[in-house]
C-alpha cells in the first residue's frame, strides 16, 4: 500500500495516537469515529464473488487537484447478479 495517506496515517498513529487508531494493517479509526480501510484487489474480488465479473481494473489516477500533484490507487469492478437457475 503505498498511498501517500496510507503513510500519513501510520505516521499520525505513531506521533499521535490520540488522533488516530490503527485497528489492523489496513484499518484506522480517526478521532471523530470514521473509520477508514484499504481494500486489497483480492478483498474487493471476495465481496463481489456471488456476481458474474464483467469488468476488473486496477489502476493509478494523477490528482491535481489540491497541493502538489500525486497519484491514488483505485479498484474498479462491474459485476451483474447471475440469474437464479
């Protein structure tokens, strides 16, 4: 996981863990209750596992849109609900 928020969080959990909790390796409460979790290609691919896959991507999107440039990881998937046999 190489997301630059990733690594903040782990670093604000480290100098201030009354701001941030670190629930597991890819889970983290914040103070205000969100909780917020990194799913992995296979996590999202187990949740989707009862649809018929129509489209699976994994990819890294250019954010100019606020400070210095940087990229995010994304996971898109299409799937439709199999019809009942």
């Amino acid at each position: 996981m190489a997301e630059q928020i990733y690594k903040d969080l782990i670093a604000e959990v480290q100098e201030a863990p009354s701001e941030v909790a670190r629930l597991d390796d890819a889970t983290f409460r914040l103070r205000s209750g969100r909780v917020m979790h990194f799913y992995t290609a296979e996590e999202l691919l187990n949740f989707c596992e009862p649809l018929k896959c129509l489209h699976f991507f994994e990819g890294r999107e250019l954010d100019e849109t606020h400070g210095e440039p940087h990229y995010h990881s994304f996971l898109a998937y299409v799937g439709i609900k199999p019809p009942n046999k």
